[in-house]
C-alpha cells in the first residue's frame, strides 16, 4: 500500500516503540474515523508471529474479524475464564446440617421442632443461596490464557475498558497496542482507563479510501462543526425529525437506535415494544436488554446487549428473575434485574444491598449514544439530540455517526 506522511510515521514509531519497549508496556495510536487505525495495526501485525486482536464488545471484535483480523475476540473472553465451582463448601454445609440435626435429635427436639428450628432454617438458606450462586457463570483472571504467549495485543475501541479489566490486561507483561478516537465523546463513569493519557501518535489525515465512505464523509462533516444537510448520502440519508413519524416500518428493520436523552430513550424503546405488539412494562422473553452496570465476575458489562430467554414467575416489584442470552458472547446467566428500571423509577431511594446486589438491565433497542460507546453495528437510527449537550455538541453527534458501518439515517 501506499501509506500517507503520517501513517508512515506511525508505522515507525510503533516499530520502534515494540523493538524496545523499555517501560512503554501500552502504544496509544489514536486518529479520527478513516484515518486507517485498524489498517495500520493489521499491516504491522502480519510481521509479527503471535497477535492478539481484541475489543470491548462483541460487535466490535465482529468488524475487526470483517476488516481481517480473523482471531479478535472480546476481551472479556480472552482473558477471563469460568471459576471452579464450590461444591465442596456446599458438601461441608450439608455434612453441618445433618450434624445438627443428629444432635438436635439427641436432645430430645421432635422431627417438626427440628425442621422449624432457627439455625436449621439457617443452614438449609444457605445450601439453597450456595445452590444457586452455583448455576451462575462466574469469571476469574485466567493466568494462563493464551495471550500471555503473545509477541503483540491490539486493543480497539478502548472507550469503555475499565481500571479492573485495562490492569488485569497489563498483567500478562505483553506489550499492548490501543487504538481509539479523539472525536468521540469522553468514556463514562470509570472507564477509559486507556485513553486518559495522550496518545503517541494522532492521525487527522482521512485516507483517501475513506473518503468515499457516506457515513464517514458526514462524520468528519460533523467533527468540523459543520452543519448536516437533508438528503440522500449513498444508503445513507440525512432527515427531519417531523419525516421521521413516516418511517416506522423502516426503523424496525434497523439493527439499533441511538439518542441523547433518556426521556427519548424511555420512549423509543415503549413505542418499539408497542409497535411489536409486546404488552405490560416488564421484559419478555426475546426483547433484547442493555447491560447497564459492571459485574466482570458474571460476564455483564456496562453497555453490553443480552436476549431474554425466560422470567421467573416468581418476579416481583423490586426484582425481575430472569435468564438472559449474551449478544455478543456464547454465555447465558440468572440474573436478579431491578424491577424499578423497568418502570422508569429513580433508584436514589432503594437501600444501598439491594442496589449494590441486583443486577442492573434495562430495554435495549435504543441506547443513549453514551451507553452505545464501543459497540458498533451495521444499520440504524441516530435522533440527534446533540444540542443537550453544550460545549460537546460534535462529540456526542461525530461518536453516534461512528457507531454504523453500512447504513445511519440521521434525524435532525
């Protein structure tokens, strides 16, 4: 290929940086939407014998797979592995309850008084509570992971990785290559663990390929704060909010919707759940939820998109016992869901267990372009609410453009 003044720079440096890291463990390659990042750290992986590819999401490591980066995983699975079952903590109860209630026996108690006793009650919780943390996939650093064998990890999409997950990926000693985006709007809550230092090397120039891209031509329109017109960009388009009420049928072909606001979000995910026929204001099974809190042990990530695959009629008003199926991940797990997110309730008045033990879901056909960082999908929606956001108007409009890779319809 002919490379640009800068991607030959960068393609030095990286070099350089790998041939004698020194106390570098982490190159930051950062560059704008069709600057060539990927393209790049392809090239210079192929003269390397052992390259991870990674990204946060499954989607993610899905277009780097369709741009030829044939092993890259999530980084959930790369390096993160079930963890042993306790059965034998679960054997020791049982051999503690049987103890008791021998001795419960021997001092004269009936069988009735001995069922109803308290510290039988006890126990026989606790084997049901250890049963069941038990049919749950839990995660723990696997050590050994194929990873640790590598010459080179390439990291995408870096917005979301998270202090825990970005430390347990240096931990393997493996020289680390990210790549992200400085148009995009600053990472949420705490991630962003790579992307809070500057980079080595920022690529602006758009390769000349991605010049003809539609979505990326109104992505780096944006990035200039330069205003969208209304009109047709390839399979791309460019709309009215007031048009936006005739597309219906249109919109539920689209694989996601993205918006500013979570009124917006709330009612866009009610109006699609109407339009499907679905009724009452809990999850049924086959609507697809957004994973909105951190639970690495379980495999839920912040962002992540699950299935429902069953509810326990056993669900109530503070939670909803559900069976979700990963989007991204071969992986399937109980969860505990709060119920009040469900309905849209704020959950400062819950008490700190409840909210620090549930596991946090909500409806997940139209995100906040927020939640929607490192993920990507082919089609969809962008409702431009940018303007809510004073001072990072482009940001938040050049990340939700970025999210598509075949076809966004904009409505402004």
């Amino acid at each position: 290929m002919q490379w640009g003044a800068q991607q030959e720079k960068a393609l030095s440096r990286v070099a350089a940086w790998l041939k004698s890291p020194g106390d570098q463990q982490v190159f930051r390659l950062f560059g704008y939407a069709g600057t060539g990042k990927t393209t790049l750290a392809k090239h210079f992986a192929e003269g390397i014998s052992r390259v991870a590819f990674g990204a946060y999401t499954g989607k993610a490591a899905l277009v780097l797979r369709q741009k030829g980066c044939m092993n890259a995983a999530t980084l959930h699975s790369m390096i993160y592995l079930p963890s042993p079952k306790g059965e034998a903590e679960i054997a020791q109860m049982r051999e503690d309850l049987f103890t008791l209630k021998l001795n419960l026996s021997k001092e004269g108690l009936e069988e009735n008084e001995i069922l109803t006793h308290r510290r039988v009650k006890f126990l026989q919780e606790q084997i049901l509570d250890e049963n069941a943390r038990l049919s749950q996939p839990r995660f723990t650093l696997n050590r050994n992971a194929d990873i640790k064998s590598c010459d080179l990890i390439i990291v995408d999409e870096v917005t979301m990785v998270d202090t825990r997950m970005g430390e347990d990926l240096c931990s393997f000693g493996v020289p680390i290559l990210v790549l992200g985006d400085p148009g995009q709007l600053p990472p949420v809550g705490g991630a962003g663990y790579f992307t809070k230092q500057k980079p080595d090397v920022l690529l602006t120039e758009i390769h000349r390929q991605a010049k003809d891209d539609p979505i990326l031509r109104l992505a780096t329109q944006v990035r200039k704060k330069q205003p969208l017109t209304l009109g047709k960009y390839g399979r791309s388009e460019v709309i009215s909010r007031a048009e936006l009420k005739e597309r219906t049928s249109q919109v539920q072909d689209l694989e996601m919707i993205l918006c500013g606001r979570n009124l917006t979000r709330r009612v866009t995910n009610q109006r699609l759940r109407d339009l499907a026929g679905i009724q009452g204001i809990y999850p049924t099974p086959g609507e697809q939820l957004v994973c909105l809190k951190n639970n690495a042990q379980l495999g839920l990530l912040n962002g992540g998109l699950w299935t429902v695959g069953s509810v326990d009629e056993h669900s109530d008003d503070l939670r909803r016992y559900m069976q979700v199926t990963s989007n991204d991940e071969p992986l399937t797990a109980d969860v505990e869901a709060l119920s009040m997110i469900f309905r849209g309730e704020d959950t400062s008045a819950v008490d700190y267990f409840t909210i620090a033990s549930a596991h946090w879901f909500d409806f997940g056909s139209c995100l906040t372009v927020h939640k929607s960082q490192g993920s990507q999908w082919d089609t969809g929606l962008v409702i431009d609410e940018s303007s809510c956001f004073r001072g990072s108007e482009a940001n938040h409009l050049y990340t939700a453009l970025t999210r598509f890779c075949s076809q966004v319809i904009v409505a402004i």
